[in-house]
C-alpha cells in the first residue's frame, strides 16, 4: 500500500512505519503544493530531500522542469538562497537580483562593504 494510517493516527506515504503525524518516504521525495488559480508557471511550489540535501522551489506547468530559491545541505547545514551550492553558512546569490541584499531596510551591492 502506498497511503499507511497507523494505530496511533501518523500518516505514511511510502512507508508503513510513519514516525511523525505525515511521513513521505521515497528516492528523491517531493511535496508539492499546487494553486490552480495560480498563473502560467507559478502554480507548483515544491519541497524535496535528495542526497541528504533539503530544497525549496517552484515547478513548470508541465511538471518537467524546476527552479531551486532555497538550498539546505545536510553534511554541512550551510544554507544557500538563490544557489543549490552554498559554500559558507548563509550564501545569498540571485543573477536576476543582482545579487543585491537587503537587511534592516539597507540595501547593500554585491560586493560592498559597511
């Protein structure tokens, strides 16, 4: 069975042994979240652990293609948003942004330094 509800009310998909309320459990799992009324491409944001890594994106339409926003390696817990390869403990990397970053209402460029 692919949908397990255990005695104590977890729910497993993928497993028959679910430890948490939900557990998914599978090669390269994803949890998708899908809004119909979304427009042409932003309708599927997904969630998904592979390799010991944690990611965050969004889908196509068609389901065949992905775009990653948030990166979590597990072997290191560096985080990386706007890169799927972060090299230090937070690596903030967006070509469509500019690679700008704001914190605290100030906006720094790429590059400088306060």
């Amino acid at each position: 069975s692919s949908l397990f509800i255990s005695t104590t009310g977890n729910v497993g998909i993928g497993t028959t042994t679910p430890n948490w309320n939900l557990q998914i459990a599978g090669t390269r799992p994803f949890f998708t979240l899908s809004d119909t009324s979304a427009g042409t491409d932003s309708k599927h944001w997904f969630m998904s652990s592979q390799g010991g890594n944690f990611y965050m994106g969004t889908s196509s339409d068609s389901l065949t293609s992905t775009s990653t926003y948030l990166t979590i390696n597990g072997s290191t817990g560096y985080v990386g948003i706007g890169t799927t390869a972060p090299t230090v403990a937070l690596e903030v990397g967006s070509v469509a942004a500019g690679g700008n970053v704001k914190i605290n209402a100030t906006k720094y460029k790429k590059g400088e330094q306060k």
